[in-house]
C-alpha cells in the first residue's frame, strides 16, 4: 500500500495505490489510528478514481519532520573529517542516546520533482539520502518514505552548535515520492541509493542497507517520543549511510535522486538566495 498526495483542481488530495481517497481524508487525522488497524482503516476509504494531479510532498502543514544523526559509521567518519571537534562524533555514534533535531515543518518540505537548495553562506553541500519514518500519535511505526537532508558540511563542520545552520533553511529537506504503509517489521532491511547527475553525466552512484545502522528504528522512536508528543504523527529521518568525498559539492542544477526500498525521490538543486540582502 502506498499513500501519495496530489494536487487537482481543487487542491491538494490523497490517493491509494493510485486511487483518490475522500477529498475529507486527512494523514494527520489517520494518524490517530492504532498500527493494527491502519490498513483496514485504509482499503475501506479508497474510492476507485485514478488519481492524476501533479504530485505533492506526502505531508501536511501542521506535521513535523525531525532527524537522526551520526546513526552509521559512514557518517560518524564523515563528520569526524569535516570537524575540528571530531571527538564528540565518536562520543554521540557510542553513546545510549542518540542525535536528534528537529528539520522542518510540513508545509517546507518538498516533494518528488521539486527543488532542493544549498545555501548561499557555505562552499561545500552535500545531500544525504535516508529511510524517513511514519510514526503516528501513539508512537508506532506505521510506514516509511524516502528522504533528503540536505547539509552545509562546512557550516557545521566549523563548530557543531552551528547545526541548525546547517540542516534548516529554506528547501533543505525532500521526502516522497509516496509513503509505503508497512508493518515494523518489513522495514528492517531497506536498500538506499544515491545517485548525482551533473550536466546529464552521473557524478555520484552509491549504495547502503539500513541493516548497516548502530540504532534499531524502535530505540530512535523511543527516544523521540521522551517527553514530546506529536499529535498529527512525526515522520523521522533515520540517519545516513552515504556521504560524498571531501572532494563533493553540490552545485546549482545538479539532479540528486534517492531511492529508498521501492520509494523514489528527484530532486534538482538551486542556491537559496540571501534574504537579508534582498531587503536592503
């Protein structure tokens, strides 16, 4: 079961398996429904019209998307290289609690065939594909969806407080094409790929197993739902496994492509422009 959202004549609507649902039907609503019941609560709503509107992030406004980090050892190296601190990534990658932050709200997040940006203050910009998971109001695991967590590696490489910088700005976070609705367990060993074309030509092909991560998906999600709760549900990005060499930098017009399980996600990079400048 998939779920997209799409965009018709009359705004934004959710399909299943390529069927429009009732224009009434809310993600964050369904996220109120216990994991047990949630694909009975679904195959009842469908509606038997071919959804054909242009394709929307898979997500509502008021839901938030939050991040794991330094989850593989890929990436534990990677910052440890950017960093002048590298000791604490060593600390985080072995530590009982993991990294987690928030990376943006609903209405920010792009979609399948949107625009991803890179921020004009920094030289070196990287995308990190993950396993992104649907989590609903009672802090189940209900599916999963592709991600991109764009990152300044320079900015929080100068000084970790600088992460916010570095993960949160404007077009810094993709997630579709749609979301695969599956019980926790099918999500335990999930194939990642990255893929950068430049000009037509790939300039970065690379490959991962979320069977590679230090943390089990239910440990992150027990430590996210520690004194917060999310009402709507939360979609949490998991962390990555595939970091470009130092010698990496997106650049404006790159195409970046994540797959992740059987979920796609293409994006193209433009340069977020200094908004402070433009007011002066």
């Amino acid at each position: 079961m998939i779920l997209t959202r799409h965009w018709d004549d009359d705004g934004p609507r959710w399909a299943l398996d390529g069927y429009y649902m009732p224009r009434a039907f809310k993600l964050e609503m369904l996220m109120q429904v216990p994991a047990a019941n949630l694909q009975e609560v679904l195959y009842r709503l469908s509606t038997g019209q071919e959804a054909d509107g242009h394709i929307l992030a898979p997500i509502e406004p008021n839901q938030e998307v939050w991040a794991s980090g330094v989850t593989y050892l890929r990436s534990r190296e990677a910052r440890k290289a950017e960093s002048e601190r590298g000791d604490i990534y060593d600390d985080v990658y072995d530590a009982e609690r993991p990294e987690l932050f928030f990376k943006a709200i609903g209405w920010r997040v792009v979609g399948d065939e949107g625009t991803v940006g890179i921020r004009s203050d920094s030289a070196w910009n990287v995308p990190e594909p993950e396993l992104v998971l649907l989590i609903n109001n009672q802090m189940e695991i209900v599916g999963y969806t592709a991600g991109n967590d764009m990152s300044s590696r320079d900015i929080e490489g100068s000084n970790p407080l600088y992460l916010p910088q570095a993960k949160v700005y404007e077009r810094s976070c993709a997630i579709g094409r749609g979301i695969k609705i599956s019980p926790e367990g099918e999500i335990s060993s999930i194939d990642i790929r990255l893929t950068i074309y430049r000009a037509g030509s790939c300039v970065f092909d690379a490959e991962t197993n979320t069977a590679q991560m230090k943390r089990t998906l239910k440990e992150l999600v027990a430590y996210l739902g520690k004194s917060m709760s999310f009402p709507y549900g939360v979609f949490l990005m998991t962390g990555t496994g595939i970091v470009p060499d130092e010698d990496f930098t997106l650049l404006e017009g790159d195409e970046v492509r994540v797959r992740v399980g059987e979920i796609q996600l293409t994006n193209r990079v433009i340069t977020i422009p200094d908004k402070t400048r433009l007011t002066r």
